[in-house]
C-alpha cells in the first residue's frame, strides 16, 4: 500500500517537480558523461599529463556532491513544507509518522532513480559528443563507440544515492517530530508582516553592506592591476570576505530596500505594483539567507565560466609563444653544437631548416621606466641581433622587420607592448650611444626563457658583438609533426634530470601542444563543468519556488479574473512577477562578477588583453543567460498554463 501510494504521488508530483527533475538528470548526465572521459582508454592515451585530469575530476566531484546535495536537501525540506496540509491529513486519517516518513522516502527515491536512469542515457550520448571534441582537439581520427565503464557507472549511483540518502535523512527528523498543527500551518509561515515596515535602520545596513562590497572590489583590483606585488593570499581573502559579506547582508535587509522600490510616494498605486509587491514580498523575506546563496552560485558560475574561458585564451597564447619553432634547444656553453639533437631529428623527424644564434646580456644599459626595472632584474639574456632576428622571423613565415639601423626593435607579448607604449622616453643608451625604438612586435617568438622573458630587444650587430654572451639557441624545423616521443627522446640526449625545469632548455611543439590541451581539459572543461551544474542548480531553486506556491496563486489570480481583469493582463502580471522574482539574485551577483573576473584577468595580463578578456565575458554572460531564461521560459509556460486551468 505504501508503494502504490509513493508512486501515485510521484506522478501527481511531476507536475510541480518536473524542473527538479531536469536539473538532477542534467547533473547526473554531466557527472557520468565525464566519468566515461577519465576510464575511456582512448582519451587517457592521448597525452601523459591525461591521468591528471582525472585527478581533477575526482576532487572536482566533491565539489559537486556538496552543491547538487545541497539543492537535494533545500528540495526535499521545500517539499515537506510545500505538502504539509497532505501529511496532516494523513494523520488525522490515523497513519503514524514513520509511515508518512516511508511515503516520503519512497516517493522521493523513485524521483531521483528516473532522473538517474535517464542521467545515465543522455550521459552516455553526452560522452561521445566530448570525446569527438577532444579527439578533434588533438587532431586525432576517432569514430563513436559504444563504451560502458562499470567504474564510472558505480561512481556515479554512488554520489546519486549517497546524495539523496543523507538529504533524506537529515529530514526525516524533522517530519518525524511534526504535529498536525505545525503541518497544517506551516505553508503559512511566510506570511511575515515586518516586510511592509520601513526600517530605516535596515536601509542604513544595505547601505554599509553595499559600501563594503565595493571596498573589497576595489581593493582586489588594486592589489592585482595596479599593486600586483601585494597580490597575496592574505589580501585576497580579505577582499573575498567583504564581497560574501555584501552579498549576504544586502540580502538579508532586501525587504526595506523593495519597501522603498515598490512602495515610495504615490507610485504604489500605479499599474500592478501593490498587487506584484504582495506576491513578491513574502516570498523575499523568507528567502533571505537563500537569495545569498543563489547570489554566491551566480556569481561562482559568472568566474567559472569566465575564468576557464580566461585560461583556455591564456594557454593558447601561451602555447603559440613558447612553440614558435617545432624545437628550440639552449645552452649557456657558446660552442655547443647541439649534433645529438639535430642527428635524432634528421633520422627521424626530417629537418627542414635550422638556425643557431646567441642571446646576449643586458650589459651597461642606461634607461628608464619599464625596461629599468625588467632588464637589471632579469635573469636571461636581453639582446638579439637584427641578422638574427630577420633570419628567425623568415623560418616562421613573418614579415621581414624594419631596418634597425641607429636604433632597436621589440619584440614583447601584449602586456610589455602597452606598458612600453604609455612611456615618454623609450631611448635606450648602449655603452654611451642611444638608440630609438623603431617598432615593436608580438607574434610568437619563445618569449618564456629561449629569446628572453616576455621580451627581446633586437640591437644591430656590431652594438650586440661589444655585448656578452649569456646563452645560445638552436632553432629547428622538422618536416615530420613533433610528438611528446620527440621530446622524450631529445630530453635524453640532453641528459635533463626528471626534477631540472625542463622549460628553461627544450621546447618541443609536439609535446608543449600535448601539454596545453591537457591544460585546457583540466581548467577549461572543469571550469564549464561547474558553471554548468551550478547554473542549473541555482535555476532550478529560483523556478521551484514559484511553481511551489503555484495553488495560492493560481486562487489570488482567480480572484482578480472574478473581478473583472482580463486574462491578458494577468499574463502580464504574472510575466512581470516572474522577471522580478528571477531578477533579484542578479541584481548583486552580477556587477561582483564582473569586478571580479576584471581583477583576475590582470593577473593573465601576460598574454591575454582587454579585447579577449571583453570577449570571454559577453561570452559566459550569454551562455549563462541561455540556460536561465530557459529554465524562466519553463517556469513561466507552466505557471501561466495552470493558472489559466482556472481562469478560462
């Protein structure tokens, strides 16, 4: 009997938990489909940094048990409240606690199994579509097969229903200790009326949280883009204590802030306002400590997304300035010849050209401003020769620099160019003679430590042979693809300890490419991974508190359709009451993104500039706000059509 009642309310339930439903299989589709990516041994052979993206992964899956755990627990005590009358009557019929609780248990078990069942379905679909797209990403030939993980599989069922279990039993205490009295008139517990008082002193908190806020935003962007030497731990947990401190106390004095907005003067008696406020009103003073959560979920979506687009942009410029050659090999002995490597790439890899040059020290350089504080702190060479530099730039395939003839070229990443370009004087004096920078370039040129750290300066040849030699570089291009074998090889035959930085001595194409992709799974498909679920989860609480309180609306909109209001302006009504409800966790959480994701982009700044970083933003704003006007668009279909089921 407790069975066939459980399954009858779970269909009677649909309805209202239907969009419960989509973002538990939406969760579950993302946590098995990247499961399949760590156990599919085709993807793990791709590269030998893939065994740490399934690390990742699997301290990722924490974080994601503790965030869809949390909606299941808000869920589950949303519903007991929701169906407190139900219960009640089914005590007053004589049915124990413990049953009611089974009914529960049971009702909701079944639940989360169609959401897991079908989460293990379109997660298998999902993989092949991620596995197509990695395989692209490392330009490797791949056909879709089936594939089943029993490791995946088990993982998954596990953080399924050991999330459920412990939501379940963290509840069942509490509906087991219910009266009939506390069911009964706990659904009316919202029913606050210190939401209609103007508290000033409530104001004047908002106020002070907003204020701190904006300290911490403006202290973060300062330790990162203008004191990026005070970028430590300490100062930015300062500033990420006073952003939750805005968000959650904003929040939680919003009622006299929406008293001010919808109430002020005469306009309360305008349009729909009165009627929009009391639908609204309830519903924010008892959400308080809830909107700063969903506040917190929006704003760690915004820097998810944002920030694995940041780093995939980041790496991939990285990746083209550390590789411009498919190898580069240095050495601090002049006369190296570097036969063993050229011999191994010969046999087998083919060479088509090569080109050994040196990178000469700073020496008695006079000069100012930016190039003051990087030449006489740097460690690596600074100068190169104009014949050097033409010869270099003709194998990639550049445009042939100008004549540097009584003067110097440079050739810098991004950041360099703009710090040189807000310089009043950029002459450079060269044992006694100076010299004007003529132009400057950014294409990718090994700017990690082969040709210098983010920057070398291109001096003609007879300035450059008064200079000392620091090291010397052996440019190589190979007719054949490198791979990470190329390097493994080669980093033999240079006898590089497993502990030496590698970096500093030998940069293979093959292998930095196989290392950047693995970078940009770890970080960039992480980073989407939990904007994604969060994005979901906090859509999913925001429609569930309306369509959870669906029966007294659906009575005050029928009401009002008693009393003469057209059906079409209670649709506007309704829309209206929609934006706003959904509107409300944005209205912080948004302008603290982006703050935020402008502060950490300074700290990229290497190689990612203003334009990328403007771009990644629109980007994870739209995506973003695909997924929750979908969810709003869901939310507002189902309660316009419910309510309608009266009103026509």
């Amino acid at each position: 009997m407790l069975v066939e009642l459980s399954i009858r309310n779970m269909k009677r339930s649909l309805r209202d938990y239907s969009i419960y439903m989509l973002t538990l299989t939406i969760s579950f589709t993302l946590i098995y489909a990247f499961h399949l990516i760590c156990y599919s041994p085709d993807l793990m052979k791709l590269s030998e940094s893939m065994e740490d993206f399934r690390e990742v992964n699997k301290l990722l899956a924490i974080i994601i048990i503790l965030v869809i755990g949390w909606l299941i627990n808000y869920i589950i005590r949303y519903m007991i409240k929701q169906r407190g009358r139900e219960f009640s009557i089914y005590m007053l019929l004589g049915m124990k606690n413990r049953y009611i609780y089974c009914i529960f248990f049971i009702e909701n078990l079944l639940l989360c199994l169609a959401s897991f069942v079908m989460g293990i379905f379109f997660g298998s679909l999902l993989f092949q579509v991620l596995s197509i797209l990695i395989m692209k990403v490392f330009e490797v030939d791949y056909y879709p097969v089936i594939f089943f993980s029993l490791k995946a599989f088990g993982l998954t069922a596990a953080y399924a229903a050991g999330m459920m279990l412990l939501s379940l039993l963290s509840n069942s205490r509490k509906l087991r200790k219910m009266s009939i009295y506390e069911l009964m008139c706990n659904e009316k517990k919202n029913e606050v009326q210190e939401v209609y008082t103007k508290s000033t002193g409530n104001i004047i908190c908002f106020i002070i949280f907003c204020l701190i806020g904006i300290f911490g935003l403006i202290f973060m962007y300062y330790i990162t883009a203008i004191k990026p030497e005070l970028t430590t731990f300490s100062n930015l947990l300062i500033s990420i204590i006073c952003v939750l401190a805005c968000i959650y106390g904003c929040y939680l004095s919003i009622s006299p802030a929406m008293v001010c907005l919808f109430l002020c003067g005469n306009r309360k008696y305008k349009g729909n306002r009165m009627i929009i406020f009391r639908a609204l009103a309830a519903k924010m003073n008892t959400m308080k400590f809830t909107l700063g959560n969903l506040a917190v979920l929006i704003t760690l979506t915004f820097l998810a997304v944002q920030t694995g687009m940041l780093m995939k942009g980041f790496l991939d410029e990285l990746f083209i300035s550390r590789a411009p050659f498919d190898v580069m090999c240095t050495s601090v002995n002049v006369e190296e010849d570097f036969n063993k490597i050229t011999d191994y790439l010969e046999s087998q890899e083919g060479i088509r050209d090569k080109y050994q040059y040196n990178i000469y020290d700073a020496g008695a350089a006079d000069i100012d401003g930016f190039f003051r504080r990087e030449v006489t702190e740097s460690d690596w060479g600074t100068y190169m020769k104009y014949s050097d530099y033409a010869r270099l730039r003709k194998m990639l395939g550049y445009k042939e620099p100008v004549n540097n003839r009584d003067g110097y070229l440079l050739h810098c990443v991004g950041y360099v160019k703009n710090e040189v370009s807000q310089q009043d004087n950029t002459d450079m004096i060269i044992n006694g003679k100076t010299y004007q920078l003529h132009a400057i370039y950014t294409e990718g040129f090994g700017l990690e430590g082969m040709n210098g750290v983010y920057f070398v300066i291109v001096i003609p040849d007879e300035t450059a042979s008064e200079l000392g030699v620091n090291h010397t570089v052996m440019a190589i291009s190979t007719v054949k693809e490198t791979t990470e074998a190329t390097r493994s090889n080669i980093q033999k035959r240079l006898e590089i300890a497993p502990g030496e930085n590698i970096h500093e001595r030998l940069s293979v194409k093959g292998g930095l490419k196989a290392d950047n992709v693995t970078a940009v799974l770890i970080v960039s498909f992480t980073m989407f991974y939990i904007g994604l679920i969060f994005a979901c989860v906090m859509s999913a609480i925001m429609a569930i508190q309306q369509l959870g309180d669906l029966v007294k609306h659906r009575r005050n909109y029928m009401r009002l359709y008693q009393l003469g209001m057209s059906v079409e302006r209670i649709d506007c009504m309704i829309l209206q009451q929609m934006l706003i409800h959904f509107a409300v966790p944005l209205i912080i959480s948004l302008p603290i993104s982006i703050s935020m994701f402008n502060s950490i982009g300074h700290i990229f700044n290497s190689y990612v500039n203003e334009r990328m970083m403007f771009r990644y933003m629109i980007g994870s704003l739209l995506g973003f706000g695909m997924i929750y006007f979908l969810y709003f668009m869901l939310t507002y279909l189902i309660f316009v059509k419910e309510v309608k089921k009266e009103a026509v």
